[in-house]
C-alpha cells in the first residue's frame, strides 16, 4: 500500500484554508472596531475644538492609515484562501505602512538630527522600493495576462 502525498496533505490544506478564513473574519471585526474608534476620535475632536489642531489631525490620519491596512490584509487572506495572487496586495499594503510611517514621522522624537536624517532616508528608499516593486509587478501581471489572451 503506497501513500498517496497529494491525499495524505489534503487535509492539512483544508484547515489552513479555514484558519486564513478565520482569521480573515477576525480582521473584519478589527476593522469595524477601529471604524468605530475612528468615529469617536472624531467626535471627540470636533467636540473639542481640537480639529483644527495638526497633531491631532495627523493622529485621525493615522487611524484612517491603520483601518487600511487591515483592509489590505484582509484582502490577503480572502486571495490567499482563493488561490490569488497575493503579492501585489503585500506590496501595496506595505506601501500605506510606510506612507503612515512618513506622515507621523517627526524629526524631533529621535536623539539626534542625523538619527532623524537616518530615518528620513530609510522611509525615503524603502517608499521608492516599495513603489518600484507594485509597478514591476503590475507590469508583470498584466503581461501574463496578455500571454493568456
């Protein structure tokens, strides 16, 4: 009696398939909750008078980058249990982390400005990559897909 691999694995692809899509629910009610946050913390900056303050708004932005995110992994999981090419979403959720990043970056939170400087350059290379990446992958994809017409 020979052991089948593609049978004796089949059941282990299955409950992974049903843990990505477990965790894909648990990251839509993560993104409800933070929709909800969302929507106090506005509330509370209108309430406040505090909307017109920078540091606040970029705060709100935050949140607003954040429930993104968790839209693009959400999306990742829902491919990646589909069978879908998943890269191009990683790289662009990727690309909303780092653009957060550069919008609560201050330059004032490090020991030294060449600390900053440092880090400045950093979310400057890694946004440029990360660009480079989504377009060379976007090309890629729709030149399979003009292969396969």
């Amino acid at each position: 009696m020979s052991l089948d691999p593609a049978r004796a694995t089949e059941p282990s692809a299955v409950a992974m398939q049903w843990l990505v899509l477990a965790v894909a629910y648990f990251t839509l009610g993560l993104f409800l909750i933070g929709v909800f946050d969302l929507l106090l913390g506005l509330w509370e900056l209108i309430t406040s008078g505090t909307f017109t303050d920078p540091a606040a708004v970029v705060g709100l932005l935050n949140s607003v980058l954040l429930l993104l995110i968790i839209v693009e992994v959400h999306r990742t999981l829902i491919a990646y249990a589909r069978d879908e090419p998943v890269v191009r979403i990683v790289v662009g959720a990727a690309i909303i982390a780092v653009a957060r990043e550069i919008i609560g970056f201050r330059i004032g939170e490090f020991e030294t400005i060449t600390d900053g400087l440092i880090a400045a350059g950093g979310f400057g290379i890694l946004l440029v990559g990360l660009g480079v990446a989504y377009f060379v992958v976007r090309y890629t994809e729709s030149q399979l897909e003009y292969s396969d017409s």
